[in-house]
C-alpha cells in the first residue's frame, strides 16, 4: 500500500508538473549586444498574461567585431535573471542571437529542387566575408512585398557553432533551447500580440537596438519585407550623449529612463526631450533618412505599400518624444509596442515593455499551432 501510495503522489506530481509547463509558454531569450532580455508569458483560456520578466545589461556590451557571444559575460547576466524551476526537466527555451552576430541578405533563387536551392544558399553564405569560418545555419522565406524580383527570397543565417555553444551553455543551467528564432518572424508575431490589435492593414515594426536597427512589414503577423537601416543603432545617439555630456552609457541609460518614466508635461521630460534631440542631432537624422528612404522604396513598387501604422521597440524607442518625431517625420502614426497590463504590485511592471517586446514574442511561441 505504501508503494502504490508513493506511485500515486508520483504521478500526480508528474501531472501537475506537465500541467504546470503546458500553460506557460517557452522561456523567451533575446540576447542582445547591450543586456540580456527574459520573459515568460502565461496562457489563460484565449489570453496570454505576462508571468515574469527580466532586463539584465551585461557588465559590457558584446564586441560583435569578434563574432563570438562572450558567452561568460551572457551566462553572468543570465545568473542574475533567470533560476531553475526546479521540476524534473529542463525549462523549454526560446532564443533570438544578437542580429548583429547574423546574416541577413535577399538573394535570387529560382525556381528549382531545394537541394539547388539550399546549394546556392550555402555558396551566398560562404562568400559573405563578414561570417566566421565554418558551417552554417538557416532559414530561406518568400516575402513577396516590395520587391520587383519575383524569384528573391530572404535568408537568415547564423554559425552552427555559435548555435551550438549556446544551446550547451543553456542546457548546463537548466534550460533546453527548443527554438531558435530569427528576428523578422519575431518582429511580426508582435503585430498579432499587440493590445490594441490590428490597424486594417500592414504594420511597419522597428527594432531600434544598441547595435542594429530592423524594419519590418508584417500582414497577418508574418513578415513581407524586411530591410536593416543601416548604420542606425541607438550607440550612435547614446555616443553622441556620452560625448557631449560626458557621461558613460549607463548613466545615459538611466538618464533617458528617468524622462521616460516622467509625466509626459513634466518639465524634466521636456527639458531631456530637447536636450537628446539637438546633442544628437546627427545619429538621428541618419535614422530619419533611412527610415524615409525605406518607405519612398516600398511606395514606388508596382503596387505601392503603405503601412496603416508604424510599431517601435527596443531601447531607441524609449527615447523621450521619439513617438511622436517618427510619426511626424513619416506622416504615419507610429507608437510604442503594448502588450496587456501585468499586476500593478508585479516587479515586471517597472520593466518598459518594449525593451521585452522580442523576448515576450519568443514565450509565445509555445501555444502555436
């Protein structure tokens, strides 16, 4: 009786476990170049509810000119943010690399075998100087949206041994990486998560990130153009900062922070708004032109692509009264990414949610069909 009994509280335990992981969706990882970005979302019925999230900058921002992910200075930020669950399995995760560490190109592919194709695929990669020795990685998609060549195709590829480093790594604390995502899908999962839904029509989202910034036109939540604007990560505004202030980047960080936590009439707001918008003038015209430049090539196509709204994310969208700057500049409307409201007592709640944009879209993953 005694063994049954134990047999029983076993199983129940093993159900309530299993019962336990299936309602909360994949640990979302986004590794940045700057910190490290967790969140975790959980599914209610028809509605997802952020359980946890965390928002760790690493002791230093990756130099991606080494191509390697420092994985020391990863996992160290990683021990900050995240702890076992403590079940009898690893924790599924889902992970996105730092873009700058991927490679992101069209390329023609006509129509042949996939075994062609892949061979072409592979040969592009080979020749691409900025890559590491070794084999690779990736995923080939049509995206059929400003684009005159009908045989271009959009490849994403990483380092099978940067991949694999990291999924040993994570497997060493626990954590099982079960996807490894690339980020125009993530970016257009976010246009079907979005509080306040869909505007009609397509969707322009901007990941404005330390080192990168990525547009992309997602319809229906799947990506239909993507394009890097180059030269426009938001080093070159917090450079810009550190110089003219002299200040180091986590006391503009923190600086950019407080006017963003402010009343939107609050003197401080307005006072850091026109500071940041004349000392980095120049990094900012630079995204304003690519940004524009961008839509004028989307406008002249065959059929011309207007998106019905314009989604920022990442830390360059927390810059105060960069909302509305992009939405002048462009004549669409633009505005920072939402997601539904976590308990006002709840430590994410003092997390921007924009900064976990990319992270909460990789825990969603789990409840995809």
């Amino acid at each position: 009786m005694v063994k049954s009994g134990m047999v029983a509280t076993l199983a129940d335990s093993v159900s309530q476990s299993f019962h336990i992981s299936r309602s909360l969706g994949y640990v979302g990882i986004d590794l940045g170049t700057y910190g490290l970005k967790i969140a975790q979302v959980r599914k209610n019925g028809q509605k997802l509810t952020l359980e946890r999230a965390h928002c760790v900058p690493y002791r230093q921002p990756l130099d991606i000119a080494k191509r390697s992910l420092a994985i020391d200075v990863i996992l160290e930020s990683l021990d900050h943010a995240w702890s076992p669950t403590g079940r009898w399995f690893p924790d599924e995760a889902a992970c996105l690399l730092p873009l700058p560490l991927m490679f992101l190109r069209t390329i023609d592919l006509p129509t042949t075998s996939s075994e062609d194709q892949q061979r072409m695929i592979e040969s592009e990669l080979s020749h691409d100087a900025r890559q590491s020795a070794g084999p690779m990685i990736f995923e080939c998609w049509n995206e059929g949206m400003g684009e005159a060549r009908p045989t271009a195709a959009s490849v994403l590829g990483a380092s099978q041994g940067l991949v694999e480093e990291l999924a040993e790594s994570l497997y060493e604390r626990g954590l099982a990486c079960e996807v490894l995502d690339g980020h125009p899908h993530v970016l257009s999962r976010l246009t079907s998560l979005d509080r306040l839904g869909n505007p009609g029509g397509p969707i322009a989202v901007i990941d404005w990130g330390y080192e990168s910034s990525l547009f992309v036109i997602a319809r229906h939540g799947v990506p239909v153009y993507t394009r890097p604007l180059r030269d426009c990560g938001f080093r070159n505004v917090s450079e810009a900062l550190c110089e003219s202030l002299n200040l180091d980047a986590r006391e503009v960080q923190y600086l950019l922070s407080s006017a963003q936590n402010s009343p939107e009439d609050s003197p401080l707001r307005r006072e850091i708004q026109e500071m940041v918008f004349d000392l980095a003038a120049t990094p900012l015209r630079r995204f304003e032109e690519e940004l524009n430049r961008t839509l004028t090539f989307l406008r002249q196509q065959r059929t011309p692509v207007e998106p019905a709204m314009i989604c920022l994310t990442g830390g360059g969208a927390l810059t105060p009264g960069v909302v509305d700057w992009v939405t002048q500049s462009t004549g669409i409307m633009a505005r920072l990414w939402e997601f539904p409201s976590v308990e006002s007592s709840s430590p994410v709640q003092r997390i921007p949610v924009s900064l976990l944009s990319s992270a909460i879209a990789l825990s969603s993953l789990r409840f995809e069909s």
